[in-house]
C-alpha cells in the first residue's frame, strides 16, 4: 500500500511542533510524498516555502508545494516556482485556487490548464505536475460533463497524475475514472482520503469545498454526540474500509488529508495494516 500525506504551512510556534510530531508519527508509513499547501492573501510567499524546506531538510521527506494561479502574475509564479527548484523540490500540486475574501478578479493565469501550461513552458519536465480532481463534481462546475472537459484538458496540458478531492463514496470515485479514461486521460488519479475527527468541522470543509456527507453517515456521526472517542473510532472503521474498496478497486495508492494531526490518520492506517 502506497500512501502520501497533505499538510499545512504552520504559522506559530505551537503549530510547528505539532506539525513536527504528526511527520515524526506518519512517515514511518514512507510516503511517496507530501504536499503542503498555499494560504490565501500571501502567506504562499513565506509560510509555504519555509515548510517545504522543512520537511525536506529535517525530515527527509519528498515535499511538494501547492500553487495557486490565483492572485499571482505569471512572473510572480515563475520566481515562485525558480525558488522551489533551488531548494530540490521535484514535484509540484497545481491548483487553481480559491478567490481570497475581498478579491474580486483572478490574476494573469485563469485556470489550473493555465498554470500546468506555464510550468511546462518555462521549466519542462524539471517538475511531476500533479492536478486536482473532483469525483463529485468541482462545486463552480457548469455541470459534469463541463467539469469533466476542464479535467481532462488539464491533464492533457501536462500534468502528469491527479488527487482528487476527499469522498466517502467509492462508487463516486470508480465512475470518475471510468469517466475520465473514456475522455482520453490515461495518467493516473489518487483518492483524496478525509479521516475523521470532528463531524462539525468535517460538515463544515464540506459544505465549502462541494465534497458530500452522504446521509447515512452524516446521521451515524451526529448520533455520537459528544462521545468524541465513540465517533472517532467508528469513522475510523468507515474510512478504513473505504480506502479497502478503493484498492481494491484499483486506486493506485491513497493521498490523506491530514489537517496536521496525526491521531485520525494513523487510526485507519492501522486498520489497514
């Protein structure tokens, strides 16, 4: 079983130690690789990097940053990317973004198929393009099918593999890909994994990022209460046993998104192992 980990840039003290004990605990599962991502209104400038180097330095891990078309110039990218490339980073997660609060417009680059076009214009094949996917359907999308033409036409920009964003649905994910490989692409499509902590939290990211709850299980977690260990331990269960039946299924390996804590993670790898 393959696996790689998402983490955020910390901004405090506090939260870089806690980052550093969620890496010490995780990567004796030897992640492929990890992603951190960007923060809106700048902090990619600073926050970002400094965590790259981090992890990369400190613990020896493949680290590859988020960017984000959104809000930079394509000279601004570019020196981003040049930065990145300095410190060994091979392997970069393309995203369009979301518009922080306030700004009305995006910047020069309007869409991940730009971005992914501008990294290859500018530094070939110095950097593994990897893509966001949506099995759900992205939540600005037109409808399915526009959204499956975005996707495919990202990837055939360039990108050399996709992550998708979290579901509790595997029946969701098979159709995508089957979807995606009848449009053409042929690269592959990591299942984004959202362990769970914390139902409040988790119908909240939900709501914002288009991801469905479906209402079983939305149901199943309320009815806990506040048994936070009761919860946690039967979603560990239902992701666990999700992630089976994606690899079964094929799913090339699993991409978990960790909100920098290491408990929900582990509580389903050591299902799975």
């Amino acid at each position: 079983m393959t696996v790689s980990f998402e983490f955020f840039p910390p901004k405090t003290d506090e939260q870089r130690q806690q980052l550093d004990r969620t890496v010490d605990k995780l990567k004796v599962f030897a992640p492929r690789f990890v992603s951190v991502t960007f923060g809106a209104g700048g902090s990619t400038l600073s926050y970002t990097p400094e965590t790259i180097r981090h992890l990369r330095e400190q613990h020896g891990l493949d680290a590859a940053p988020h960017i984000s078309c959104v809000g930079g110039t394509r000279a601004e990218i570019v020196e981003l990317l040049q930065r990145y490339r300095a410190m060994g980073c091979t392997r970069l997660i393309a995203l369009r973004g979301d518009l922080p609060s306030g700004m009305g417009a995006l910047g020069e680059l309007r869409y991940a198929e730009d971005l992914v076009r501008l990294i290859r214009s500018e530094f070939g094949d110095a950097f593994r393009i990897e893509v966001g996917a949506y099995p759900e359907v992205h939540p600005q999308a037109d409808d399915a099918r526009a959204d499956l033409r975005h996707f495919a036409a990202k990837m055939a920009a360039g990108a050399d593999s996709a992550i998708t964003q979290y579901f509790y649905n595997a029946d969701a994910y098979f159709r995508f890909v089957d979807a995606a490989r009848a449009a053409g692409v042929t690269q592959p499509i990591l299942p984004g994994i959202m362990p769970v902590s914390n139902f409040t939290q988790l119908r909240r990211f939900s709501e914002g990022c288009g991801a469905e709850i479906p209402r079983w299980l939305g149901k199943q977690l309320a009815a806990f209460g506040d048994d936070a260990e009761g919860l946690r331990a039967y979603a560990a269960d239902v992701v666990a046993e999700l992630c089976r039946r994606l690899l079964a299924g094929g799913a090339p390996e699993l991409h978990f998104y960790t909100l920098n804590l290491a408990r929900p993670t582990l509580a389903v790898l050591e299902r799975l192992r």
